[in-house]
C-alpha cells in the first residue's frame, strides 16, 4: 500500500498525525521511475513535499516478479489510488527509465 504523508494538528488539540487532517493536494506532479528490476512511484506536491509513494516491493512483490508490467500497473494504481483520496485535480507526469513498463503506467495513470 502506498504511504501517506498527514499533515500535523497542533499541540493543543492533540491529533498529531490524524487521518481526519490530511492535506488537500489540487496540483502535483507524478515521478516514475521504471528499470528492469523494479519500478517507484512518487507523487508531490507544488512545494516538492511528497505526498504519496509506492515501489512494487511495498505492492508485495518480490524477486524477479517485480519486474513484471503487472507489478508496474498495480504500483501506479496504488500511489495514485492514495493521492485521488486527497483530492488531486491535475497531475503531470515526469517518467524515468527504459523498460516495457513506461507504456503501462501512463495506462495506468490515464
């Protein structure tokens, strides 16, 4: 599952950390980054904070598996599942790397 960055209450109510204050996001930018071995995701905001990442060994994928497109395809639907939750409207994609998986996770994103 993909990790998600919350914005931080103040001291004086105590919800350091809720899931009832995450941030809304309405822009960011998506960083693929796409080799033979394995793929990362990393969504972040105007500011360069990252809001939501995934790799496909937190998707559970392990060894040789993670170079599979299937492993690419459920990466970015993870990090990107997380970020729609937050409420992104717009996102541009920088992608980076040379593998089969770059056609799959613009699929996915799109």
């Amino acid at each position: 599952m993909a990790k998600v960055i919350l914005k931080i209450g103040s001291r004086r109510n105590g919800r350091i950390g809720s899931r009832k204050g995450a941030r809304r996001i309405p822009k960011g930018v998506i960083h693929v980054q796409v080799s033979f071995n394995n793929t990362i995701v990393t969504v972040i905001d105007v500011r360069g904070r990252v809001v939501s990442w995934s790799s496909t060994g937190t998707s559970g994928f392990k060894g040789t598996r993670r170079g599979t497109l299937f492993a690419t395809q459920t990466t970015a639907a993870n990090a990107i599942r997380t970020v729609l939750d937050q409420g992104i409207q717009r996102a541009e994609v920088m992608i980076k790397g040379f593998s089969l998986g770059r056609d799959v996770v613009l699929q996915a994103i799109h």
